[in-house]
C-alpha cells in the first residue's frame, strides 16, 4: 500500500470517529437542555417598580392594585407586592372600596387577592375596617378579615373582633370570633 492509501484510511477513520462523537454527544445531551430550557422558562422571576394589577371583565374593571414594588414568579404563578394601594369597583365602574397594605400576594390562577400589615379598606361612605390580613377570593366572595379587626361604620358603630367578612361596597358584614361592639348616637349636623 502506498502512502497516500493510509493517509487516506487514517483521515477517514478519524473524520468517522469525530462524527460518531458528534452525533452521540446531541443524542446524549439533546433531553438534558430541553429539560434544562423548560425550567428556565417554568421559572422565570421579575423584579418591578410601580406595578399595576388589574381584574376586568367584559370591559369592566372590579378591582385594581398599585404596588410601589413587587415580583412575579411565574412558577408558583403569586405576585409579590409592597406597600399597595387599590380600588374595588361597582357595576357602574365607581370605586366602592379603597385600600392600603405593607405587603401583598396576587395567585394568578386562584385570583386571590391577600393583603398583611395594618391593611385599611375604606368604603365611599366612609365606613372602614382595619385588621392584620385581608383575603379577597372572587368577586361574588366576601372579602375576609383576620386579626385585631377594627370596624368604624361612620362612627356610629365601632367594633373590634378576630375576624370579619364583609362585601366590597361595606353594605353587609358579619363578625366573628371574640367581639366587642359600641353603637353610638349620629350627632346633629353630621
């Protein structure tokens, strides 16, 4: 055999090899990164300023929420928030319930809305509540109160007990648990 015969077996056999490696290195790792991709993407956490939550229906608005920051992460599908502001609506698109909150969870898929630290809701009469945790389940839910709540409807009631479950316009509520209540007369004038 002359030499250009081997030089052409050795190259040949080599390019062979380094393809057979190729091809067995995407066969072997091809599961590994689309595994490796999908969790990146399951996975994805954003950090935001100035975030804005917003529930509509039908081009209605129920409820919108106003958080100076917060982060999403779109594995649990749970917005992070602090020191919120918000608004819940009527059917003539009003703002029946204002509220402020230290801190916050939106459960995209569960559409539960739950509020911690000193959270006051404050209804267009004027009436409010104050409790440590507010939880709002669903437009044709009542919205709950746990913890040290306070209830001043117009300061003509003032009551103070575990917990409460109101509406989001205050027009019904119902208290629970160990409760202390004061009725007082409307002053003239008022």
């Amino acid at each position: 055999m002359n030499n250009k015969k081997i030089y052409i077996i050795i190259f040949s056999l080599i390019t062979a090899v380094i393809v057979f490696g190729f091809v067995w290195s995407w066969f072997v790792t091809r599961n590994i990164n689309s595994g490796a991709n999908d969790a990146a993407h399951r996975e994805q956490k954003v950090a935001v300023s100035n975030l804005i939550l917003t529930e509509t229906k039908n081009a209605k608005k129920y409820w919108e929420l106003y958080a100076k920051k917060g982060s999403y992460t779109s594995g649990e599908k749970k917005a992070q928030l602090q020191d919120i502001l918000g608004n819940f609506y009527n059917e003539n698109q009003e703002v029946v319930l204002s509220l402020k909150a230290e801190l916050g969870t939106y459960d995209s898929d569960e559409k539960i809305i739950r509020l911690n630290g000193n959270v006051l809701a404050v209804s267009k009469d004027g009436s409010s509540i104050l409790a440590d945790e507010m939880v709002w389940m669903g437009k044709n839910e009542g919205i709950i109160a746990s913890g040290n709540v306070k209830i001043n409807k117009n300061n003509q009631l003032v009551t103070t007990s575990d917990r409460a479950v109101f509406n989001s316009e205050l027009t019904y509520f119902r208290i629970e648990g160990k409760s202390e209540s004061k009725v007082y007369d409307k002053v003239e004038g008022e």
